[in-house]
C-alpha cells in the first residue's frame, strides 16, 4: 500500500492565470446581467414614473368617493327630437290606436289648426278625445312643460306645422328631476297600451284566483305601481279598477293559469285588449306577482 499525493489542476503559469482571471470575470458577469434585467422592466415605485403626481394621485385614491351635485343647479332640458324617441314615439311612430303618426300631414293637419297653444295644453295636462286618450305628458310625469312643448312642435312641424322652437325658461332655475326608479312611472310601452285601449274599444285585464299576497308578490307590487296602475288605478276606459270587486269577479273566475297567460302573452278579448306584460318588459315571474297582487284587492 503506498501513499500517493493529490495533484493540482493547475500544473503551469497559464493555467493559473486563467483561473484567476475567470475567477473575477464570471461573477461580474452575472451581476450585470442581472442588473440589466431588472432595469429593463417597468417599475412602479421610488425612482421611476410612479412617483408622477398622475401616478401618486392613482395609488392614493379611496376605494369610494362622494361626488355633490347641487339639486338647485338648472338642468338641461332635452330637445323636442330626444323627447320624441324616448317617450312618444311608443304611440306616434306608428300611428297606434289613432294616435296622429309622426310626418303624416293630413292627420296632424286638423290638429294643427288648433294652435300651438292648444296642443301644448292637451299634451301637458292630458286630453280625453273621440279617437282615445293623451296622458299627461305622455305618460311621464319627470318631463319638463318645455320639453313637452319642444316634443310638440318637433312633430306637429314634422306633419306641416311651423311652430316655433319653444324657448328654456328666462330664470334657467329648472329644478332637477328626481331619479327616476328602476322600472319608470309611465313605460312609453304603457302609454301605447292605453292609447289602444281608449281607441273604441274596453280592456280586459289581467286577473287571477290566487289571494294571497306574500314572498315574492313584493315583486307584483312594485310592478303595479310602476306599470299597472296607469290603466288599473282608475278604471280608465273600461278597465278593471283596482279594488273593483264587481269588475274582477269574472276575470278571476277564468283561473290562474289562464290569466297567466293571458297577462304575458296578451289576449285580444271581445272588449278589448291586453298588451303584452301591460306594455314593459319585466320578467314573467314578476308579471304573475303583479296578476296576484291585482286580484287579491278584489276578494
């Protein structure tokens, strides 16, 4: 057995210059590679465009801030055309129920002879004539009298007329609307369904057996109040009033199901007729919570 000694890798000069030199080479290396990747990418923080006041202003924000509006500040009050598409084109755009249909010049022509005055004071406070019925301002009561008017004279002037564009008012003090609520007061749908239910013929309405009003008839409720009661409330034109237990009788008579069906998918009666979902666009379960809600007045 004999003893033998560890050799050296490094066996000449060169050998070891080159291991002290790759020694201090590769380390340095590696530093500035890494330095160079981390100074490449974005960097939100001190030293780098997070610190803008843009930037700063972004990171500091609260997660929910309260914006002031002043309710006395005057409100923009909406051009005749904008009032038009969004509340009187439901019953004018076609003609529905004889209501005059927008551009149609020999049925605003007898209309117009009236005046501007005239017009202005049946759309405004409403106007029951031989054809059907006006609701006040068109079934939504948040419209401004201006704005009425503007919506006016863009159709009358439409079918012939040259009234002039009513003017805001001088003190530009118009009161802001209030919100309006989920579902609006008067749906433009609705203020068809009563155009056509005033147009010569009675409504039949929505009923059903069920008496009870609980869980989720909360749903029928608000329904009625937004949609329902612009025919139901007072009986309008021959509608069931709500309450009316004479009226409702035969109507609950006919059964829940068909009443269903009825208020959904609208029916065409022997007096009258039943839009679709009154005219809105709720979902059917809601619909049927309004149909309970409707009838259980009426026990």
């Amino acid at each position: 057995m004999s003893d033998q000694q560890h050799e050296s890798l490094i066996k000449t000069p060169k050998q070891l210059i080159v291991t002290i030199v790759a020694a201090f080479i590769v380390p340095i290396a590696i530093i500035v590679l890494l330095v160079s990747y981390v100074t490449s990418s974005r960097k939100i923080g001190a030293g780098s465009a997070g610190t803008t006041a843009e930037a700063t202003a972004a990171r500091i924000m609260p997660v929910a801030h309260l914006d002031l509006v002043d309710a006395n500040a005057p409100r923009e009050l909406k051009a005749g055309k904008d009032v038009y598409g969004a509340v009187c084109t439901t019953c004018h755009g076609a003609g529905i129920a004889g209501a005059p249909k927008f551009g149609d010049a020999a049925a605003w022509a007898p209309r117009i002879a009236e005046g501007a005055a005239t017009l202005y004071d049946h759309a405004i406070k409403g106007y029951q004539g031989k054809a059907g019925v006006m609701p006040a301002k068109g079934g939504n009561t948040d419209l401004d009298d201006v704005e009425v008017q503007r919506a006016v004279v863009y159709m009358a002037n439409a079918g012939g007329a040259k009234f002039p564009e009513p003017a805001a008012p001088a003190s530009a003090a118009v009161a802001a609307a209030p919100t309006a609520p989920a579902l609006p007061q008067a749906d433009p749908a609705v203020v068809a369904a009563i155009a056509a239910i005033n147009s010569g013929t009675k409504a039949t309405a929505v009923a059903s057996a069920a008496p009870a009003v609980g869980g989720d008839d909360a749903a029928g409720k608000k329904l009625y109040d937004s949609v329902c009661m612009a025919c139901h409330a007072a009986g309008i034109a021959g509608a069931p009033k709500f309450g009316d237990n004479t009226a409702w009788a035969p109507r609950i008579a006919e059964g829940l199901d068909t009443l269903y069906e009825h208020a959904i998918k609208g029916y065409q009666g022997k007096n009258g007729v039943m839009p679709p979902k009154g005219g809105s666009s709720a979902p059917d379960d809601d619909v049927k919570a309004a149909v309970r809600y409707i009838t259980s007045a009426a026990k």
